[in-house]
C-alpha cells in the first residue's frame, strides 16, 4: 500500500518507490490458450501447424484499425505472410498495460503523483486501455521484439536442422529461408519455443519486403462486409433474454418510487421486472417486447441536487471565470505585458455527445457461481472489477470476452450498461442482452465537455504577438474520469486527497504551438450537473478552437495574411510549419481575402502534427455548410498509411458534427433530443470533399485517432469569418 505520507517525501521524481518497485520482478506469466496444434512463441504470438499465427491484441476494435495495424508491426519484423495474419483480444495481463492511456486519460485526476510511480502502478494493476491516440505509441516497440524474438527462434529451429549457424537464416512470406532451403513456420514452430533467446535482439534493418509503410488490406473489413463479424447484439446463448431499461434526469441524484407493473405485465413478451434504487428494466423474450415493456412501466423517479440544464450550465461558465483559476502554463510575466491596447474576445464550445452508432450494451450470463460478460468495452479490467463489486464477487469469478465496438468515440470507456446487465442476469438467472435506448444513451452520455475561454492578447506595433493570455472555463474532466472510473484504485484515492491543481485533461491543447515571448494558461474549473467523460478529439476540441480562431483574428488585427502570421511564429517548428504550407498550397489557398469563404488552422497532439484548409458557406436556409476539407498530416512513420487516411478523415467528419450539427439542450434533467436526427448528424450528402496528404516523415509514429478533430472546427470557422465577415464564436456555429 502507498501512504499519502511515502507520496509527499519522494517529491516530483518519485525516486524512494521508483526504486522499491524496480527491484521487483517483471516476468508476468502469459496464457494465450492455444489450441489444438498452435504454439505460443512468447507473450503476443502464436503459430499453428498450418502456418497460421494470431496475434494478441491489448486495444479495443471500434474502427481505427488497431486489429491491422498492430499485427502489421509483428509481422513485418516476423518475415510473415500476410494471408496467415490472424487476431484475438489479449487476456486482462500487466504484459498488455497501457499507461499511456491512463497518463492521458487520468492526468488531471492524478496530477500530484509522479510519472514512474503512476506507470508502475498501471502496469501492476494490468489496467488495459484504449484511448488517448496510444495503440502504436504504446505498443509498437514490444510488438517489434515479440516478432524479433519469434523470428530469432524459428531460424534457430531451422538451422538445427539444417546444422547450421541460426545467423545464416533469414525470413520471408512465412518462410525460414537459407539459400535454396525453405521451411515454413508452421513446421519449426513447436521446435522453436524450446529454444532460448540471444541476449540482444536483432531488429530487421533496410526498407526491402518490408510490410511497416504499406497499406495492408485491414483484418476486420472482410467480416463487417459480409456481415459475420460479431458485435454484442450478435451474441446469443441458450435461454437468453432481452432486457431493456429507463433511468431517472440526467445530473443529481434519482430514487426510482413508482411504476406500473400490471401494464408491463400486459406487454406481450415480457418475462419479468427488475427494478433497482436508480433504474428499472423490462426482461423480455424480444428486444421489442422489452422497449414495449419499459414504456409500459412509465417510470417516476425522485430527484435531489442539481439537475441538467442548460441554462444552468451557461451561467456555471460565466462564474467560473469570475474567480482565480489554476496556472497550467505560463512564460514571462503576462500582467506586465498586457496592458494598453489588448485584444479581447470570447468564445464558447458546448456539449460534444458521443453519438455511436453502438448504444451501451452488455450481455451477462451468471452461472455457477460465476459471471460471463460480453462487451464492447475499451477498459475491460475496469468493466470487470465494477460487475464484481455490482455482485459483491471476487473479480476471479467474472470473465470478459471483449467485442467488436461499434463506434465508441470514448463511449465504451464507461461502464453503466456492464452493471447493470450484471444484476439483471443475476437476479433472472438467465443469460440477458441489455441494451440501451438511443434516448437513454443520449440522456445518460458522459458528453465531451462544455467550454468558455476569454482570450486575452497585445500586439506590437509591427504585428507580433507581444503577450498571451487564455482563461479556460470547463469542467475538469480527468478528474471526473479518475474519480469515475478509478474511485476503488487506492492510488486514485490518495491522489484526490492532495491539492487541486489545473486538470491536465481539461487543458491538454490550450498552449499554443507558436513561439510566444509571454503567454498564460488559466483552467476556471466549472461545476456543472451534467455528467462529463472522454469524447473523441479530447479536450482539444475546444483549446484548439479557441486557440485557432483567436490566432485568426490577430491576424486581421494586425493586417497580416493568416498564414503567413501563424508561419512566422513557427521558426522552432519545422513539422508544423510543413503541414501549414503543404495544406495551403494543396486547398488554393489565396489569403482568406473576403468573400473567399476559405479558412486555416493547424494543431499538434499525441505527436502528430495536422493543418486544415477548409472551405464553407451558408446554405440557402441559413445552415453552415461545408463544401472542402484539405488537410496535411505528418504523424511520423505511418505503419499503414491507408488507415492513418482513415483515421482522419473519419475524424474530420467526426468533427464537422460536431461543428455544424446541434448539441441537445437540456432542462430539468431532460434532453430534448431523442434519436440521431435530432443531434442533426451529417449525411452522405452533407459530405465534402476531403483530401488528406500525408507528409513523409521519419519520426517516432504519433497518434491519430484523435488528430483529425481539433483543426477542423476553427478551420471552418475562419471560413465562414471570410465568407461573411461576420466571425462565429460558439460550437456548434448556428444559423447565419
């Protein structure tokens, strides 16, 4: 156990328990359950006799192609045919940690605690990730040392029998080759685990056959054209049921009092009722029978505290910025230096909302004693650990088998709908499928969290930014995920006893990427009723936003061309100064002169680098539309550059919803949208054209899961300022 005290004396490097700790064992015994004649080569791997090998995956499916792109990595140091390339989710294990993840998600609720002991303690805890643009960052070293190493033996087994030296083999198309002799990997492969390891692995050097930089086919696409590929609602079990439930508003605390069983049990269907302190669901034979049998319920609930409202939420903002905030960042003495002629301007974000195409689902199955779950979940032991304490069972008695996600966004990090199935399957003692309504996902989202910032500013007298001052009101968001998440983590625990600092979530993206002589970043944590977790593109949506937009306007304050102005202060940045011009001349970029409806704004996060050209307008009933997207990318080495295109073209239009679509409105604890219409998500015919370059590069991979969010929407705001002359200030941007 940590003691707050063993904390506080090791100070910022942690150094006294980083020392303990290192002293500890690191070998974690690894069972990948092989089948009948398949060979575990390590902790990653194994190798049938027919020469296929499945690779473990520690991440979470839900469309960024880690299902690809990190058995591209093992196999491109194996020697592998890509054909034999096979995938299954990793065992809950400390191999398959992701304290990158955790780092960047938990940050503002972990702040006070030492980088070394945190990642020790994610490791120990096998807490497995998926979030924060981490997969490849994460995990691309230990995949190139298990293909290595499983390479390494194979051509040992190889040379044994063809009494030679091991160094004189080579692989290649899932072959041990020496000259004119071939032996597959299927053949060596339970020779090869008998042998050991050389002290050192050799990596593979040289760019010839190798598969790291091309765009390999993705594993998972062929199952989810054809319709096999299986997701929770795909799962069936004998004697299975359906349940579906209503919880209480959203924000404050709600006691379910009244419903109408007499009118469900009319339903057609329905099995039986479950209630709970918080929510109550219908169990069904049917899916339909089980939505028919909640409506027929008609709920009432009891509320105390506040609730959501987004009146409420409005002026919570306001008073945030009302009060001192929290230093995240600062150079210089930015009181002195802003006085006299000093822009100021504010902005505002709302509500991100997930908006999956997946809703929260689970599928629980309590027998013997034990709890089977299926899910698709991003944070598995932290899934598992919840449905054990639902249960008051050790976490030895539930078992996880994770599925494809469908979507997610950040969603499938929570586990609300887990528990609940859990309870239901335990009281009915029959296998059930819950799934939640659209309405209930939308009441209940951890939505990605609402924004004010009073940017504050001094120009020189030739146009150079003198000073620079962002005061962000927004909720702390990695606190609450700490908090959320990790409220039974004795760490978590003892973090949250120390003093408050500026949540690092909530601020990642606020300082600017330009060289500024001054500037200041202040968090307002702001108190709001409505529930806040992780959204796709993070709190960089916002910071981004602000950030980009402002850079705009001191541009045309000063009489510069926005380009220019923003190359100007990139002198340290070589890369992102790259991307700008490389998406400037690619888009046409001709000044962002009125009437031009073109706009700039660039972004660095998770080690990547983007610029984003967009053009817009407003259409004819006053809706912003946007008609081109460029954007220039340089995410290091890409080990499948056909996905990172996805990725951010995915997350362009991920962002374009966000921009130009609505944020529910809350009041009284009520939402008043109710399906994926109401959110007024772009369709196929809203779709611009999109051009996504990729800039060569030879640095470390970056994330890109998330990159392609943050620039868009200042982007298209800064066209749309062109466009008109009038400059949109709030997200999501209104009607003209």
């Amino acid at each position: 156990m940590i003691s707050r005290r063993s904390l506080l004396v090791t100070g910022g490097a942690g150094l006294g328990l980083a020392v303990a700790w290192a002293a500890w064992p690191r070998r974690y015994a690894v069972d990948l359950a092989p089948q009948r004649g398949e060979t575990p080569i390590g902790s990653w791997l194994k190798i049938a006799e027919s020469g296929r090998i499945t690779v473990a995956v520690p991440q979470a499916e839900h469309g960024q192609g880690v299902y690809t792109t990190l058995p591209q990595i093992v196999a491109d140091e194996l020697g592998a045919d890509w054909r034999t390339i096979g995938v299954e989710a990793a065992p809950l294990n400390p191999v398959y940690a992701n304290p990158l993840a955790a780092k960047a998600l938990f940050d503002g609720g972990l702040a006070h605690v030492p980088d070394a002991i945190r990642r020790e303690h994610w490791v120990r805890s096998a807490l497995l990730l998926t979030g924060g643009s981490t997969s490849v960052r994460m995990f691309e070293d230990a995949l190139r040392e298990a293909g290595a190493a499983a390479r390494v033996l194979l051509a040992k087994a190889a040379a044994a029998r063809w009494e030679i030296d091991w160094e004189q083999c080579e692989t290649s198309d899932g072959m041990v080759v020496s000259g004119n002799r071939r032996l597959r990997f299927g053949e060596l492969a339970a020779a090869a685990a008998g042998f050991d390891l050389p002290d050192e692995l050799p990596l593979r050097i040289g760019d010839e056959g190798r598969l790291a930089g091309q765009s390999l086919p993705r594993l998972d696409a062929p199952a989810k054209v054809d319709g096999s590929a299986n997701f929770t609602a795909d799962v069936r079990l004998p004697d299975m049921v359906f349940a579906s439930i209503a919880q209480g508003p959203a924000g404050g605390a709600s006691r379910l009092v009244r419903v109408d069983k007499a009118a469900a049990d009319q339903v057609r269907g329905v099995l039986a009722v479950v209630e709970n302190e918080h929510w109550v669901a219908a169990v069904a034979n049917n899916g339909w029978a089980a939505i028919q049998g909640v409506a027929a319920l008609r709920p009432r609930f009891e509320t105390r505290g506040m609730l959501a409202d987004s009146a409420a939420i409005a002026r919570a903002l306001d008073a945030a910025l009302q009060v001192e905030g929290d230093r995240h960042a600062g150079v210089g003495d930015i009181a002195d230096v802003l006085r006299g002629d000093v822009a100021r301007v504010d902005y505002s974000v709302g509500i991100g909302m997930h908006a999956a195409l997946e809703t929260p689902t689970a599928t629980a199955w309590w027998h013997g004693d034990r709890l089977e779950l299926w899910l698709p979940t991003q944070a598995p032991g932290l899934a598992r650990a919840a449905a054990a304490r639902a249960l008051s069972v050790a976490e030895s008695a539930v078992t996880i088998h994770p599925m494809l996600v469908g979507g997610s966004f950040g969603q499938s990090l929570e586990h609300d709908a887990v528990v609940q199935a859990a309870m239901i399957a335990l009281s009915v003692r029959r296998p059930v499928q819950l799934t939640w309504s659209r309405r209930e996902a939308i009441l209940h989202d951890r939505v990605g969290a609402p924004a004010k910032a009073r940017m504050a500013a001094r120009l020189s007298s030739d146009g150079r930014i003198l000073g620079w001052h962002a005061r962000i009101a927004t909720p702390a968001t990695g606190a609450a995920l700490t908090e959320r998440l990790l409220h039974a983590d004795p760490l978590a625990r003892m973090a949250s006893a120390l003093p408050r600092r500026a949540d690092g979530y909530a601020m990642s993206g606020a300082v600017p990427a330009y060289g500024l002589p001054a500037l200041a970043v202040d968090h307002h944590r702001a108190d709001i009723a409505l529930p806040v977790g992780h959204l796709r593109g993070g709190a960089d949506r916002a910071n981004a936003f602000f950030t980009e937009c402002f850079i705009d306007e001191l541009a045309h304050r000063a009489g510069a061309e926005p380009m220019s102005f923003r190359i100007a202060m990139l002198g340290h940045d070589a890369r992102l100064a790259r991307c700008l011009t490389t998406a400037a001349s690619l888009g046409g970029w001709d000044g962002g002169r009125p009437g031009s409806g073109q706009g700039l704004a660039c972004h660095a996060m998770a080690g990547s680098m983007i610029a984003v050209l967009a053009e817009a307008h407003y259409d004819a009933t006053g809706r912003p539309a946007v008609s081109r997207v460029v954007a220039a990318v340089d995410c290091g080495r890409a080990i499948n550059p056909d996905i990172v295109r996805q990725q951010v073209e995915g997350g362009i239009m991920f962002a374009i919803a966000l921009a130009t679509g609505r944020s529910p409105s809350f009041q009284a604890g009520i939402a008043d949208a109710r399906t994926l219409g109401d959110l007024r998500l772009p369709r196929l015919a809203d779709t611009p054209e999109i051009t996504v370059e990729l800039i060569p590069s030879a640095a470390d991979p970056g994330g890109v899961s998330d990159l392609g969010v943050p620039a868009v929407a200042p982007a298209i705001a800064n066209a749309l300022a062109s466009a008109t002359g009038n400059r949109p200030r709030h997200l999501p941007f209104g009607p003209a």
